[in-house]
C-alpha cells in the first residue's frame, strides 16, 4: 500500500471511523495510495470537530476538523466546543441534532462539515469527485436500539455530492480485501475489526492468486461494542466516583440516589460535549444545592464548564495503551480543579471489560455460523483496529484459533485500502450492504 496525495483515480476508499478517517485512492493496477493530509499530519485524519464563533463562519459558527480541530480546541477551550465520536449517534433514533451556540446541527450537518474540510487539507488530492465512493459501515451500528434505514438516510446526505456513485461495504470486508491481497495461495480467513464504536467480524473464502473470483464473503456479524466502551469503563471506576457517582440527595424529604443519567452521558465522548448547556447545568446545580455530599456534583459541573472532555479522554487513551504493553500503569489527569492519580493494574481493566468480551465473542460465534464454517475451518485470523492491540483481545483469539493463525497490521488504514480496491471490481453486488 503506497502513500502520495496527487493522484486521480476512478474509486475512493472512505474509512469514516468513530475515532479516526483514513481515505484511500485506487490507482487502477491494483493497488491503492493512502491520501496524506498537509502539514505533516499523516493519513489518519481525527473524526473530530471544533466549533467557535466567529462572524465570517456559517450562521456566526466557524470550524475545524481533524488535528486542526483539537489544535485550535487547546488554543481556545473555553471559548469552543469540541466534538469527537459523532458517528456512534449515526443510527440513534434518539438524537436529533446538537445544540451548539444556540445553532442545531445534525448528524448530517456534523458529516458535511467534517468531509468539508477533510477535502480541504488533503491538499489538493480531493479536489475532483471520483466516480465511486466505496464507504465502510459497521455490521452492527453502536448505540441502544439503533435503526439502519435511519443511518443510512443520514450517510447519504452527509455524503451528497462527494462522488458520483456511493456505495456501502462492511468495514470488516474492506479489511478482508486488504488482507487477501498479500495471499498467495487459498484461504478461509476471519476479519475481526475492533473501532471505537463498534466491533465486527467477516468471513471470507479467498482464491488463488489470478483466480476470476478472487474474494467471496461468507458471512458477517457485529456488535456496539468496542474501543469507546472500554473507555467507558475506564471512567466509570477511575472518575465517575469522584463526581458523585453511588451519591445520594433529597428531594421532598426522601433520600434518593443520584440519577445515573447524568454519569451516562459523562462516559460516553459523544454526548460529553454537548452536556454544556444552560438547561443541563442548570439541573446540575440543583441537584448540587441537595446533594448530601455537593462537592462531588461541583467537580462535574467544573469538568463541563472547563470543557475538559478532550483532556480526560487523551488520558484514558494513554491509560489503554499503557496497558497494552505493561502489566501496570499510572492514570493522570488534571483540570477543571479535579486531580486523579491511580496506578491502574491490567488484570483490573481486563475485569472491567469482561463481560464485553464475552459479548464480543458470541458475536464472533454468530459470524461463525452465519457463514456455515467452524474455528478450526478457518487458515489465517486478520485482527485489526486499535483495540485489537489489547492483550485480553488477542489472547481470546490465540485461545479460539491458535496464535500461528493471527496476523496483524495496518491497524488504522487496511479498511480504506482494501475498500478501494473493491470499488475496481466490475461487479459489487456480492459487496455491498
């Protein structure tokens, strides 16, 4: 897989990822080039998003998207707001749009801004439209009941007009197809993709180098679970405690527990940004003036005014990494006038998300039998995404399948790549979703 940023093919790979978007170009042989990003920012483009007011903006709103996003968030953090993970609301029947400085954004307002200016600085590489757009979607979107026909209704206005054809392929397929090109002889492989929002699997039958019909999908399954959620976790035990959390207060002369809700929302980088607005502050103090311990309520509130979402989770996600390659690691963060500093064991975290990994594993089961093979039908595992990294994610591989099956690589760019490559195909129909 090569990298340039100045060529014109006829398919484009779009990786719209929770936490990160990587697009690919298909160079017509075969093969297909990473778009790079200016100033050194690379080929993975942060799925994120700073708002700030500014008269010349749209509606008094201007933006930015990706590295630049964060960049001017940390420059300006009171005065902006920043949103990241927007694509696990893509399926919710239960957000609508986003309140930011009096402005409401939807789903699909979020998409076209971010594309916008994804185009913008990718230096020139996307300037023309190509004549197919091959998107990754999860088998399973992430969210409580999410609806498909609905995300599909709001990808499709995000994405109008950014090529002539639009076409949707299970992310883990795009990975597959990317994996299949380095074969060189027959295979039954098993994709699993671990993203932030959600984690999926595909198997697919592989042929021989030159073979008509190289790649034949068998089977898929997914689940709403993944890197987000182990986040999640992290902050239910490291920080949620310290806001109040497992807190009581009164109300009428009773002794209550303090709604979950609002810990909920905390834990999810989704809804962390938007909790900044008067009406949920508002609840936040009063709940705050009948809280039996206030203090706690108060750091909440100080995190929120603070924007400090962004800081806690860079935190969270040095934590993970931490972990994945030591047994111990140290959680530190500091701001809004809250300070934690714990020594975080990976034998705990691996008790955290443990009930996700077997919710993780039934859907790996599922995927099994929706394409009528077993574990040890299967010649060679292709693990990828950022949580595939996760020694407890691993091992239930290695456990499942043995660890000369597993391969690894191109954790962040083998969708793109591999969903290029399938927009040259003459014929999608066995593809598409």
């Amino acid at each position: 897989m090569r990298v340039d940023s100045a060529i014109r093919p006829g398919a484009l790979g779009l990786d719209f990822g929770t936490t990160n978007t990587v697009v690919a170009l298909a160079d017509g042989h075969g093969d297909s080039r990473l778009v790079e990003f200016a100033g050194n920012a690379g080929a993975v483009f942060r799925t994120a998003l700073c708002f700030w007011e500014e008269e010349r903006g749209w509606n008094g709103i201007a933006h930015e998207a990706g590295p630049w996003a964060i960049r001017e968030f940390l420059q300006s953090p009171l005065d902006s707001r920043f949103v990241q993970s927007f694509k696990s609301v893509a399926a919710s029947p239960l957000f609508d749009r986003a309140q930011i400085f009096g402005k409401p954004f939807r789903f699909e307002d979020l998409g076209q801004k971010f594309l916008a200016k994804l185009v913008v600085h990718a230096d020139g590489a996307l300037n023309e439209r190509p004549r197919r757009v091959i998107v990754g979607r999860p088998v399973e979107y992430a969210g409580a009941r999410p609806d498909p026909a609905l995300a599909r209704q709001r990808y499709d206005a995000m994405l109008e007009g950014f090529g002539i054809e639009l076409h949707y392929v299970y992310e883990p397929l795009g990975a597959a197809y990317s994996y299949a090109s380095r074969l060189t002889e027959p295979a039954m492989i098993l994709v699993a993709d671990f993203g932030g929002g959600t984690t999926d699997f595909s198997i697919v039958r592989v042929a021989e180098p030159g073979a008509v019909r190289r790649c034949e999908p068998l089977g898929s399954a997914g689940i709403g679970i993944a890197g987000d959620r182990f986040d999640q976790r992290i902050v239910d035990h490291l920080v949620l405690p310290l806001l109040g959390k497992g807190g009581n207060y009164r109300s009428f002369g009773k002794l209550l527990p303090i709604p979950g809700g609002y810990f909920t929302e905390f834990a999810d980088w989704s809804r962390l940004a938007l909790m900044r607005n008067r009406r949920t502050l508002e609840e936040l103090r009063r709940l705050q003036r009948d809280a039996i311990d206030p203090e706690p309520i108060g750091r909440m509130i100080a995190l929120i005014e603070h924007e400090q979402g962004f800081p806690l989770y860079d935190a969270v996600g040095k934590l993970k990494r931490a972990l994945s390659s030591d047994t111990e690691a140290q959680f530190r963060f500091e701001g809004g006038g809250v300070t934690i500093a714990e020594p975080v064991r990976r034998v705990d975290f691996e008790q955290w998300i443990a009930g996700d990994l077997r919710r993780i594993e039934a859907a790996l089961d599922l995927a099994l039998d929706r394409a009528a093979t077993s574990a040890e039908r299967i010649d060679r595992v292709f693990l990828t995404g950022g949580s595939s990294l996760i020694p407890a994610i691993r091992m239930l591989f290695e456990r499942r399948f043995g660890a000369e099956r597993i391969a690894t690589g191109g954790e962040l760019t083998s969708i793109a790549h591999g969903l290029a490559l399938i927009g040259e195909q003459d014929d999608l129909s066995q593809w598409v979703a």
